[in-house]
C-alpha cells in the first residue's frame, strides 16, 4: 500500500527517509537482497537464492503498491538504500486474517543507526491502521541483536519452533516466535 514518507534523525546525525518501495527501486533492491544473504546468516536466503529479474521484481512492487494489506518500507540514507522491512498479512481465510508479519533487514554498515526500531514502530502503526490485530514472526535463536530490538518494540516471545532452519554446514538453528498485540 501507499503511506506518507517520514523522515527520521539517525544517532550519528543523518536523516533517513522512510517511504514505500517503488518499482524503480527494483534493481537497488535485487542487489540489497543479495549483499544482505551475504552479510548475515540471519536471513531466509543464500545469494545465490536471489534470482529475480528486474521485470518480475517492478511487477511484485507494483502488486504490494496496489495491495491494502501489504506494505514494504525503504530506508533511504543520503540517496542510498539503507535496508528494507515489510508487513504481509498471514492469510485471507477470517480466523487468521487478524494477523501479519514482519520482515526486516538492513545493509550492515547501517545497523546501530535506530532505523530498525523506527521502522516497526511505523509500520506497527500502519499495520494498525489496515485494521491487523498482532504482528508475528520468527527469529533465529542466536539473533539475538534483532530479538533485543524487537522487545524494544513490544514484542514478546510466544514460543520456538525446533531445528527450524538447516544451514549449507549441516547446522540445525531453533527459531523463537514472537508477537506484538496492536
Ligand atoms: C536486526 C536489525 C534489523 C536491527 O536494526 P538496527 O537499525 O541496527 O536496530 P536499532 O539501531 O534500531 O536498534 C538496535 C538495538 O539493539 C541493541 N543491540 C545491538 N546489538 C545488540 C546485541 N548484540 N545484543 C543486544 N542488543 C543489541 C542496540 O543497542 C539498540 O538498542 P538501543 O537503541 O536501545 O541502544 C539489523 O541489525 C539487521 O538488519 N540485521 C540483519 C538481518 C536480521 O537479523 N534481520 C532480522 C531477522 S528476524
């Protein structure tokens, strides 16, 4: 969906501008998504996973601009992209359709700014405004840099799922679950 751009002041000082990704964002962020696998473990995908075309990235960005129930929220740091985070809601079906969740993740260089914690602070106030109840989602057991920022942001653990994710070393990783009520 649509919402209105709000600028934020960094702790080093800059300004970060968050406002909806659009589709000539398409290439900057098929090269976020790429640089990003590579900087963290902490996120779905490998690198060598990313594998959208420009044309097929402009046409999801598109669909999410035009969706009520979607948002994708750019951080943009003296013209550059700076990370990325979205809301989807859960499912249609109505016994679920009170929940979405949330995905977030940053180029490295700009972690420890407060971008994170202002960007699901505005989104959990969109998501509000779209109507969702609580935003769930999931984070690995070692991550704990995102889990201390998401208790920052009112969210609470809600339980774990077990040998949720197997990495290319043959390493199994817990997940947490956690939940913010709106
Ligand atoms: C997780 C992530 C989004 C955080 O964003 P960020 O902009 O760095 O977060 P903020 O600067 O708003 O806040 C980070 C907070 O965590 C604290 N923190 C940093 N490292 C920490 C650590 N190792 N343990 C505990 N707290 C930590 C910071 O002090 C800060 O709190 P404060 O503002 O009260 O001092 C970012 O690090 C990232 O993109 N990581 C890789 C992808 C990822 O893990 N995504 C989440 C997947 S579930």
């Amino acid at each position: 969906m649509v919402f209105d751009s709000r600028t934020i002041t960094l702790k080093d000082g800059r300004k970060c501008i968050l406002r909806p990704a659009q589709p000539d964002d398409s290439a900057d962020l098929i090269e976020y998504m790429e640089k990003t696998a590579g900087e963290t473990q902490f996120v779905l995908r490998y690198p060598d996973e990313v594998n959208y075309t420009v044309e097929q990235e402009r046409e999801i960005l598109g669909n999410i601009l035009n969706d009520p129930g979607q948002i994708m929220m750019t951080g943009i740091v003296d013209g550059k992209l700076a990370g990325n985070c979205s809301i989807n809601g859960i499912g249609a079906k109505r016994k679920i359709r009170h929940r979405c969740s949330l995905a977030i993740t940053l180029y490295r260089e700009y972690w420890n700014l407060g971008i994170g914690a202002a960007m699901i602070d505005y989104l959990a106030e969109l998501a509000k405004q779209i109507g969702y109840e609580q935003i769930d989602l999931e984070v690995v057991e070692d991550n704990t840099r995102a889990q201390a920022l998401y208790k920052k942001c009112g969210f609470e653990e809600s339980g774990k799922r077990t040998r949720a994710l197997k990495f290319d070393d043959g390493t199994y990783h817990d997940e947490i679950l956690m939940t913010k009520i709106l």
